[in-house]
C-alpha cells in the first residue's frame, strides 16, 4: 500500500490526474497544500474519489486556504494524522 502524496495546485500541474492511473484502490491520497483546492472541482474531486476511498485532506491547509472539507469522501486530518498515515502505508511518494 502507497501513500500517494500531493502539494501542487491540480490547476496548474496535471500530476494528480496523470497519477490516478497509477494508484491502486487500496492506497491513499492525501492531499496537502495547494493541492487542497483540487476539493473545489468535481473534475478532479471525481476521479480521485472513484478510483480510492482512502482520500485525506490536511485540514490546517484547508482552512488557510479557505476550502470546505466537508465533503464525506474526504478524512480531514491533522500533523499528527498525517505522521500516523506516514507510518501506515508502506511507502509515500510525494507527487
């Protein structure tokens, strides 16, 4: 299992969409940084959450940026969760 790791606005770099084809359902998104606003876009939000249900959100990021993370798709999670899902997977490859 991969934890596939995204900071760069989906908007301005396709690699969160060139990627889905690589992840497998049983890995995890966790979408950080810019990334956070991919959650504003049903074009983008869609596949992710079709091709995984293991999608996170870094909600510190979500607030500095003003996105809602309500969305119930979503795992809103904190430093520590992001430590903790780190340490779940057996690797993490920052996109």
């Amino acid at each position: 299992m991969i934890l596939h790791k995204f900071s760069v606005s989906p908007f301005s770099q396709s690699n969160l969409i060139s990627a889905l084809s690589r992840i497998d359902p049983n890995d995890g998104i966790l979408l950080m940084e810019d990334a956070v606003y991919g959650l504003n876009s049903a074009l983008i939000f869609e596949p992710i959450i079709q091709r995984t249900k293991n999608v996170y959100a870094l909600q510190p990021d979500c607030v500095a940026r003003g996105i809602s993370c309500s969305e119930q798709a979503i795992t809103q999670i904190d430093y520590d969760g992001f430590v903790a899902l780190s340490l779940e997977y057996d690797k993490v490859i920052s996109w």
